[in-house]
C-alpha cells in the first residue's frame, strides 16, 4: 500500500454523461459533502451560502453534468472562487476542487475570448505598455480618480496598481554569479506581474540567491507560466506556458521564482522539476549569514498557494524566526485568502474587496509595522486595502526582508 486513499465514491454513482464538459472527470464524484472545507472556505465565510462553498460548487457542477443545472447558473457560483485551494488539505476525501473548478470554468468559456488579465500575461509587449502606462497615471493622480469614479471592476484594477511601483526586468540570458563558495545554479522565471510592478523584489532575490552561493540565471523565457489561464478555464493554454516556461528554464538546480502562484502552477506541471518558492529553497538549503539585526516587528500573510499548493506552512516563518532582533506578530485568521485570487479581484470586486478589507483590519490588529507575503497579486489586494484603510503599515515580499537582513547586493 502506498499509503494514499482510494477515491471515495458515492453509493450508486455513475459516470458523467458523455459529451459532458465534466465527463471522464470522476474526482466530481469523489465528495462525500462531510462539510469540514466550509470553515476553510473564504467566500463561505463571507456570505455564509451554500453555493459559495467547495461542496456547493460540486453538487452545482454534478447537477449540470446531470442535465439538472443550466451551465450559466453553475458558471455564476463557481466563478466566484477564488481558487485558494484552501479546501484541499482539509478534505478526508482529497478532492482536488481546484481542478474541477478549472474544467468547470474551461466548459463555460469554450470558443469564448481571453480576459483582459489573461491578454495582459500573455504578451510581454503588452504588459511592458499597460506596464509604463499604469506607472505613469499613478504619478499623475489619475488612478486615485478612477479608483474614486469609475465602474467597480475598473475601481479594481486602478487600486490593485501600487503606490510606488517599480519595474525591473534583466535581458534575456543575464547570469548573475554566486558570492563566495558556490553552492549551485538556479534559474529565476519572472512573472508577468513582478516586472512591471515589484521589479524591486526580483532585484532582492537575485541579491539574496547570490550572496547565499547561487548562481542565478535568467534565461529568455515565456512572457507567463500560464497560471492565470488555467485559472480562467484555458487548461491548454496554462500548460503550454507551463511547458514552454520549464523547458526554458531546464537544465539548473532549481527554477525559483518570487510569487508562489507561479511556482505552484509550474510544480503542477512537472512535480520533478524542481519548481518552488525562492524563500522555500533557502529554508531547505539554509541560510550562510551573517544576519544583521533588524528592529522592526510584522506580520506574515502567507499566499494561498504557498501553503495549500507548495505545502510550505511553517517554512517562512522558520526562516524569519533565524533574523535577529526581528518581531513576527500574530495574525489572526492569517491562513484565509486575502481575496487577490489571480484575477479574481477584478472578476469579483465586491466580494473579493470584503475579504481584503477584513485583510487589512486583522493586520492593524496585530499592531504590525508591516506585512509579509510572497505573492504579488497578494501585495497588490493587501497595499490596496490598506491604503483605503489610511493604515500606517506597509507591504513588502520576505525576500526584500531577508536582503536588508544579510545585507546583499546586486551582483554586477
């Protein structure tokens, strides 16, 4: 025995009909409706809905294959996650929701268009244009209009832009070599989110990586891992950039990347390929120092995908535990989404804005001078809540934390 459970199965259960966009997908049949992710469940703990829950959206996805429920009515709920996968760890019997969810959404959008997010990651031309052109229109005031006028979804993406954004993207084939003892060689995808917003945390990790003995390439590399396709039901086209992005990147220790949604998706793809978390990597490989102390106390709001999707509960917080001087505060009910979701945030700004408004409110709570979390659509939902709180505390990614700690810099 391999110690795994067999798939539970309802008694009586059939296949999916034939033709179905579910069918030959038996893990919908796998849910017992036992009730334990409904506490886990950001959404249901909003609005307390039954549809808003994981074993909701499953009765509604096995009453559509069942001919018993339009698809526009089931699209409706199921496109209301936010795909934290936050239900998986807690199901006795191991459902794997998000990957229903994403055949779901895929049957839903079959022929339709892209969204605008999945447009945005899917160019790097693209994203280096929206790029300046957000850049600029913060500087001039003019999203602080939007975010006050304009329609809930455009309010979305004009508050999700941060305040003090930086773009930073290294040429293709950049190699940045390893100080003193080399311990490896790692490759850095960067995201189509990172370079054009938090450019100052891809410059952090290759610092990091490098003052630690890795040496860290940057190979020429897809514009997207293909996350938020995935998300958004374009299985094919998530993958593809998956593979397209692992291939690009093979042929080194590890492939690192500073956003967990990332690093989740591409580990999905290749579970071997050494995919991860550049803060996972060094909690694993540990840390050289020396650490300089830091005086300052935060809070750690760890992604979704960092913890239901990479298992890495516990590993940044170790990591932070070994900086001197350092104060890491509690955070209540710190496992629950902060409503960022990929694009659910503007897919769904009302819903997804409570959950980063009750974000925000647990980290003034703690009494944190900033807070910590690995993702940037976490850094974006979290600094847009806070600033339309007026809070004093401050956004950042660990990695620039642990940069100041042990005082590295940018490799020439």
């Amino acid at each position: 025995m391999s110690g795994e459970r067999a798939p539970l199965r309802p008694e009586g259960a059939t296949d999916l009909p034939a033709g179905d966009p579910l069918a030959g997908f038996p893990g919908l049949l796998d849910c017992v409706h036992c009730g334990l992710c409904l506490q886990a469940c950001p959404t249901y703990q909003i609005t307390g809905i039954e549809s808003d829950s994981p074993r909701g959206r499953i009765t509604l996805m096995r009453a559509q294959a069942e001919g018993r429920a339009a698809p526009a009515d089931v699209a409706h709920w199921v496109d209301r996650c936010v795909m934290c996968r936050a239900c998986e760890p807690v199901c006795p019997s191991q459902v794997q929701y998000h990957e229903l969810a994403e055949r779901q959404r895929a049957g839903a959008r079959a022929g339709g268009p892209p969204g605008f997010l999945e447009r945005y990651a899917g160019s790097e031309r693209r994203q280096r244009w929206l790029g300046r052109a957000a850049r600029a229109a913060r500087r001039l005031g003019l999203l602080a209009l939007a975010e006050r006028f304009a329609p809930a979804r455009l309010r979305a993406l004009a508050r999700a832009v941060p305040a003090r954004p930086q773009a930073w993207r290294p040429p293709p084939g950049a190699r940045f070599p390893a100080r003193g003892a080399p311990r490896g060689r790692v490759a850095l995808h960067l995201g189509c989110v990172n370079p054009e917003f938090f450019g100052g945390v891809l410059r952090d990790t290759v610092a990091v990586l490098a003052h630690e003995g890795f040496e860290v390439v940057v190979p020429a590399q897809p514009s997207c891992c293909g996350a938020l396709a995935a998300h958004a039901g374009d299985l094919a086209g998530g993958g593809a950039a998956a593979g397209a992005t692992l291939a690009a990147l093979a042929g080194c220790d590890a492939v690192l990347t500073p956003s967990a949604g990332c690093a989740a998706h591409l580990r999905a793809a290749d579970p071997r390929g050494g995919a991860t978390d550049p803060l996972l990597f060094l909690e694993a490989q540990g840390l050289r120092g020396p650490l300089a102390p830091l005086h300052r106390s935060a809070a750690h709001a760890p992604p979704c995908h960092l913890q239901n999707a990479l298992r890495g509960t516990g590993a940044v917080e170790r990591l932070l535990a070994q900086l001197p001087g350092f104060e890491l505060r509690p955070l209540a009910d710190a496992q629950l989404c902060c409503g960022a979701g990929g694009g659910a945030f503007a897919a769904q700004p009302e819903l997804t804005g409570e959950l980063g408004r009750r974000k925000a409110a647990a980290i003034e709570d703690s009494g944190a001078d900033w807070v910590l979390t690995g993702n940037p659509g976490c850094l974006l939902q979290i600094e847009s809540a806070l600033r339309a709180r007026g809070s004093r505390a401050r956004a950042a990614h660990p990695v620039s934390l642990l940069r100041e700690a042990l005082g590295a810099e940018l490799p020439n």
